[in-house]
C-alpha cells in the first residue's frame, strides 16, 4: 500500500562548464519540487545514473516520475538530422531520461513531462517534433517572446486535461522553440495555443499527461495547482 504522500521523482537540468565539457552541474528549479510539495507530494531528485541497478532502484522508490524542462531533443531520434539551430540535450542526461521513462513505463507509473519532457516523452512513443516552430510549422508567434510568454490555449472537451483544469481556456506560461509535430501513437492532442501549436498531449491510459507550458512557474493559477494535484493524487493509487 503506498503512503498518503507519495515519493514523485523529478529529473535534472544540465549546466555545462564551457572550458571544461566534461563536468557538469545539475539544477533543479525550486519550483518543481514545491510544486509536488504543495499538493502533497515528497519530491525526490533524480541525479543522472547509467547502471541498471540503479535506475531500478530510482524506481522503486518513487511513485511517480515528472520529466521536466530542457534543451532540445536530439532529432535523430525521431529520425532527422538536426537543422540550423537546433541544440541537442545533454547526451547523458537523455540517455539517463530515455531510461528512465522506459522502466517508468514497464512498472506503469504516472508520468508528467512539462516542456522538453512533454517533447521527450512524444518523441520516445514514435512521435516527431518541428525543430523550429517559425520555419518549420510556418507559425507567425514568436512562442519564446519573454514579452509574450503568457497565452491562452483552447483545452479539448472530454479529455483528462479538461477535467483536471475545468475550463475550455486557460492562461499559460511558455518558453519554447521547438513543438510536437507529429503525436506518437496512443497519444492524442489536448490543447492548441492560438496558432494551433500542440500545447498538450496525453495518453490511452491514466498514468501519462504532457503539457508544453510551464505550470510550475504559474501556481498562483488555479489550472496549474489543479494540475500538479491531480497528478500527485493519481500517484497515491
């Protein structure tokens, strides 16, 4: 029987040394983890591991996995050669998250991706991504304008995301360049921003949900208290 506060595991961004590649810091913005904290949820660090064993144990430990935001996803892939200003995500840290989700997967537990993890996750399903959204997806909005952060997106009816956030529109904050261009399949499309950029997608199944916006940033917003609660609650079984 799991606890009343489950263990959510959160991944890692990765700060590279420029004169020294091969080290590297890991960072978590605080506002993962008090996001889990605020809805009931203890949330667990997930430092970047290799072995089998103990990606197992990471797994065993947790109730539920949030992979959060960062660079881009490597295009090959999804089978594509990266383009002109495509950057590709720390090697390790996706080799770690690839891992990671696969396991997550096999013992079925929930999983939310937020921004890169959203991308990640449609990508490892079979999905494809438009490296650029202005070149790419001919979109004229600026989607990492840090004056135009804050949108709207148009929330499906009858899906599980509009359950959890109760309402047709809702304010979000993003930062982003690339977007889902093809939905893996299983998966569906849940949210549009105005151009029609896939917001969101989720799963056949309960245990998966991916947003392209940042709600931890925006917890002052009910959508997003709702989100991370309904997530940790789906956690505790």
């Amino acid at each position: 029987m799991k606890s009343k506060e489950p263990f959510i595991g959160i991944t890692c961004e990765v700060q590279i040394e420029e004169d020294e590649p091969q080290a590297y810091e890991l960072l978590c913005d605080h506002r993962y983890p008090e996001a889990v904290r605020r809805a009931g949820g203890y949330p667990v660090l997930l430092p970047i591991a290799h072995r089998p064993a103990v990606i197992r144990r990471y797994l065993r430990g947790i109730d539920g996995l949030i992979i959060v935001g960062g660079d881009d996803v490597d295009p090959r892939l999804y089978g594509e050669e990266p383009k002109q200003d495509t950057g590709t995500v720390f090697g390790p840290r996706l080799r770690f998250e690839r891992k990671l989700y696969v396991g997550a997967r096999r013992q079925e537990l929930p999983i939310l991706g937020i921004c890169y993890g959203m991308q990640l996750i449609n990508v490892l399903e079979g999905g494809a991504l438009f490296q650029d959204i202005a070149r790419d997806a001919k979109s004229k909005r600026n989607h990492q304008d840090p004056k135009r952060r804050y949108h709207q997106v148009h929330v499906e009816a009858g899906t599980r995301l509009r359950q959890i956030v109760g309402r047709e529109r809702i304010t979000v904050e993003s930062d982003h360049h690339q977007a889902v261009s093809r939905v893996a399949p299983g998966f569906r499309p849940v949210a549009f921003a105005p151009d029609g950029i896939i917001e969101a997608i989720e799963g056949d199944s309960e245990e998966i949900l991916a947003v392209q916006w940042h709600p931890e940033r925006a917890l002052s917003n009910p959508a997003s208290r709702r989100l991370f609660k309904a997530f940790v609650q789906t956690c505790m079984g």
